[in-house]
C-alpha cells in the first residue's frame, strides 16, 4: 500500500529562465542517492488548460534514528511566472468548484499562453544580456546586427487592442484612479 502512494512529500522549485529548469532537473537527477520514478514535462507538453512545469517523482533517503527508508517525493520545478498563473488559476478556478465557465477556462488559458510567451521573452532578454556580456560595451553595434531581440508582435500592441476591444479596465467615476475587473 505504502509504495502506491507517489506523493507523500512535495517539493516546489521556482527558477528565473526555463533553461534553468532543465539544469536544476538534470543536477537533480545526477544525485547517486535519487532515484527518478517518472517525469513529466508539462513544458514541452503543456496540459489542455495551459498548465506548465515540469514534474519528478523521485526515490530519495530518509535518515531515521534507526534506520533508513526511501520515500516517494513528487518534485515540481517551474518558471516565477509559470507559478504565478498557477497559483491564481488554481485559486480561480476552484472557486467554481472545479468546474469553471467555458468562458472563465478560455481565459485562463489565454493568460497560460501569456505567460509561456513572457517566459520566451525574458529567456531572449537573458540571451542577450549573456551576449552584450560576451561582446564588450559596444551596444549600438551589437543593436545594429539584430534588430529585435525576439520576433514576436509586442505585447504592448496586444495588450492595448485586449483592453480596447474588452472593457476589462473602467474608470471609477467619483475618483480618478483605474479599477480592474470592475
């Protein structure tokens, strides 16, 4: 019965960049007292509602007093922004017990897609960074050989389009500050 049971304890690990996973996975697994179960890579196979991180179930030593014992530990190691969105997915969607509007899912998984892209984005950034780095302090040249960072149409565009075609942000009328999702 005991040895069924996969998530006994539970490990979360939050990384900058989504290289970083890997090589946090990979140190993981190079552990001589770990043992990798199974893994799924929600990253490269994001789940139906966006979901993505990637899962360990891993064999790992316990020390008891007396003894030693193995125990299954289910290890989960995402991007800050990949933990955020699933953090408040989760704490949105169970406020409908579960089984959230076809509406409020589409838009959940529209903001899922958001943060895949954020994460492509800062990793391009990092890139670069690494590479002015590399080059020296010469960053008009290093501008002028590629023009943008990451070809992709800019979230700002996409962003002011969103809000123009959705009233998600109203004006308060007695007071002039933004409410959102007012």
């Amino acid at each position: 019965e005991k040895e069924n049971i996969r998530d006994i304890a539970g490990i979360r690990i939050t990384c900058s960049f989504i290289t970083d996973i890997y090589q946090v996975s990979e140190m993981i697994q190079a552990q001589r007292d770990i043992e990798v179960i199974d893994q799924k890579d929600y990253i490269k196979n994001p789940k139906p509602n966006g979901y993505r991180s990637l899962h360990l179930i891993l064999k790992i030593p316990v020390f008891m007093s007396d003894r030693e014992e193995s125990v299954y530990v289910e290890m989960q190691i995402r991007t800050i922004a990949m933990d955020f969105w699933a953090s408040l997915e989760h704490k949105i969607y169970y406020k409908f017990g579960g089984n959230a509007p076809a509406g409020i899912r589409a838009e959940l998984k529209e903001c899922a897609d958001i943060v895949a892209y954020l994460d492509k984005k800062m990793l391009s950034i990092n890139d670069k960074v690494k590479e002015y780095a590399e080059k020296g302090s010469d960053y008009d040249a290093i501008e002028n050989e590629e023009a943008k960072i990451f070809d992709a149409e800019p979230i700002s565009k996409i962003a002011e389009e969103e809000i123009s075609e959705n009233e998600v942000m109203k004006p308060e009328k007695k007071k002039k500050r933004w409410i959102i999702g007012g």
